[in-house]
C-alpha cells in the first residue's frame, strides 16, 4: 500500500507550479472573461491540462520551472479565445 506522498513524481512540482502560478492565471483570465465563474471555470481547465501533460512522459515544459507560468498563460489565452470563438459560433 502506498502513503499519501507516494505518486507519479510528478506531483510536487505540479503542485508547487499551481500554488505559484494560479494567481497569474486567473488574473490574466478573470479582466478578459467579465466573469469570475467563466475565469475559474478556464483556470481549472488551463491547471487540468497541465496535469494531464505531466501524465505523458514529463513534458519538457513543465519540467522547466522558468517557462512553467508563461505555458500555463499560453494554454489559458488558448482556452479563452477558444471560449469567444464557440461564443461567436465560428469553428476553431
């Protein structure tokens, strides 16, 4: 049986990344949505992609802490604009 700290080896740094990062990602969102509930609907999906990237192989970008914050507001402005182009009934 496993402890409570056991797990992917990922799981630290991804934890560190949020806890630094999420206030930059929701406050790059929250000014551009108009909406708190939009905002932290997009936070969670940009934070739930990056858990699913640490999944697969540890991708070179969440294995540099340097550029950690610049790919979640990469993959955050990815989900925004993919929100106001499903708005707008455009295909992305």
């Amino acid at each position: 049986m496993g402890t409570e700290g056991e797990g992917t080896g990922a799981e630290a740094p991804l934890a560190a990344l949020y806890h630094r990062a999420l206030p930059q990602v929701y406050g790059y969102l929250l000014p551009r949505c108009g909406s708190a509930v939009l905002a932290e609907d997009l936070t969670a999906e940009t934070f739930m992609a990056a858990v699913a990237a640490a999944g697969r192989d540890c991708p070179p970008e969440l294995s540099r802490s340097l550029h950690a914050t610049e790919t979640l507001l990469v993959r955050a402005r990815a989900a925004l604009r993919r929100v106001y182009e499903e708005g707008e009934g455009r295909d992305a």
